[in-house]
C-alpha cells in the first residue's frame, strides 16, 4: 500500500498504470473506516489491478459546520485496515495488487472554492436532498474531482447510501462518465445496524437502541406482503416513534430508480424504503434502507 497526499501523486501512479494496460478500481470515502468500507476495497482490489482508496472529509458536503468539525478522522487506523484487506485478498487470489491510498488535503483539493453547480431532480431534491441543502452538489463537486483524478475503471459505492448512489449516476451521466458504477450491499453489524462510521459516537445503550431500525425494517418487509404501502409506512414510522430515544425524521417507499414515493406496490418494478432516524441525547442521524420488490 502507498499512501500519497497530492494530485500529482496520485495522478503520476494513474498514468504508470494505465501505461501497463492495467485497471483501476475507485473507492471514495470520508475515511473512519469499519467493515462496510473493507467490503468495497476488498472488492476492488479482488476486480482490478490498481484499487486507489480517497480518505478525504468533503468540506463542501456538509451543511452543518459542528458534523464537518466532530467528523473522526482516524488516517492511521484507516491504513491500517486497507493493508489488512490488501493482505486478505493477495492471499485468497495468490497475486499482488497495487493499492494507492490517496489522502490529501483541503487545500490540495480545493486551492480556489468550487462554484460548480450540480442539479438532477427529483433525485437530489427528495428525501436528504430536502433537508440537507447542498449536501448532494457538495458530493457532486468531490466525487466527479476523484473521477477525473483517478481515471476508474470501476468505482464502489455502498448501498447504505441509497439515494447518494442515484444521485452519482445523473452525474456520471450528465458530465459523461462512461465507466463501471459498482454499487455494494449493506453490511450490517450483527445486531442489524447498519454500519457506519457515525456509530462510534453511540453510547453502549444507544448502540442497542438503534438496533430497532434494522429491526422494524426487517418486520415490515414481511408485513409488506400483506399491508398496503401507506400502512407499512404508518407502521414503520409508529414503531420507531415508540420506541425511547429514536425519531424518525423521514421514511419514505419510493421507486428504487426515479426516488419519488409510490402509492401502491405495483407502481414499480423496484421498491426501496428509505429511513433516516435521530438517536440519542445528541442526537446521531442514522440512515438505512430496505428493498421491497
Ligand atoms: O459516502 C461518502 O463517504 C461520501 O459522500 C463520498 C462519496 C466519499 C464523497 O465525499
């Protein structure tokens, strides 16, 4: 593994590759790293001959200043997780990957603020789009940045981040990215919450509390079965609603590829429900989905 921190770097490592014919997988994160983000680097490196990892805290997706400042930064700890899994699938496929961790500054990135403007609704303005104003254009400006940068092949996405997945491929289709968007499942701690890197600021007791959201989604995709869409919702909202310490901010049944809500479950071909949930004293704002149909 090498960890560079320019563009010049990483682009120099890009050009040797493509030089040798050899493919490049992407795998953009914010850093703080756990078992979701070793999913998608492990695939990568098992898919292609050069994976490159971004660690980079997208000062431009966050609209609230106190997330942006408390969000774990933890670069060590993160290299070391990336070599693990580099290790675990050298071992497993008996060949040697290059991985190019790619960690750089803000200034390095953002030398002049980025005025471009992103726009693709109904996908971005629906949902987290609603309430986290320039959230996705803030996405948009970073992530198309690590397309040019880093010239992929593949990129890897997890699907926990249901609509930010949607949002990325109007923009690869807008600017004309014309590679490989691998969206990977949700891995979920054995309780069933989602992973993410904000749990670690779960107390012990909120950590069992948010169980319940997997928990209720897991519930109603069985009642979905029989129960209108409008009553899975009630249900799902109620539930969560009673339970101390959780309030759902939203939950919306929406078809999986335009993210406008559906009335009935033959109103398309795939249905995703989508939840962002606040937890705790803070609180914590925890995301997840489930797939319907
Ligand atoms: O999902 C994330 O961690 C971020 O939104 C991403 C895609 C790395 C862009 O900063």
């Amino acid at each position: 593994m090498e960890l560079v921190h320019t563009i010049s770097e990483l682009k120099d490592a890009v050009s040797n590759a493509r030089k040798a014919n050899l493919t490049i997988g992407l795998v953009p994160t914010m850093g703080a790293l756990h078992a979701g983000h070793a999913s998608l680097i492990h695939r990568s490196i098992g898919e292609n001959d050069v994976t490159v990892v971004s660690v980079f805290v997208n000062p431009t997706q966050f609209n609230d200043k106190t997330d942006l400042a408390n969000y774990p930064r933890t670069l060590e700890a993160d290299c070391q997780l990336i070599e693990e899994t580099e290790s675990e699938v050298e071992a497993s496929i008996a060949v040697t990957r290059t991985v190019v961790v790619f960690a750089p500054s803000v200034q390095e990135i953002y030398p002049e603020p980025d005025t471009r403007q992103f726009s693709y609704p109904p996908t971005d303005s629906v949902m987290e789009g609603a309430r986290r104003p320039g959230h996705f254009n803030g996405v948009c400006q970073i992530v198309s940045r690590l397309f040019e940068m880093s010239d992929p092949d593949r990129a890897y996405f997890g699907e926990k981040d249901f609509q930010q997945i949607a949002v990325i491929r109007a923009m690869m289709h807008d600017q004309g990215f014309n590679f490989q968007l691998v969206p990977c499942p949700i891995v979920r701690e054995e309780s069933g919450l989602a992973m993410s890197s904000r749990n670690t600021v779960l107390t012990e007791k909120e950590r069992e509390t948010a169980t319940a959201i997997s928990q209720i989604l897991f519930q109603s995709q069985e009642l979905s079965k029989s129960l209108s869409v409008t009553e899975v919702q009630k249900h799902v909202v109620d539930a969560l609603n009673d339970v101390e310490g959780l309030e759902v901010e939203y939950f919306e049944i929406v078809d999986a590829t335009s993210l406008l809500p559906v009335n009935n479950w033959s109103d398309a071909e795939h249905i995703q429900g989508c939840i962002t949930v606040y937890c705790g004293q803070r609180p914590v704002r925890l995301i997840d989905n489930i797939n319907y149909r």
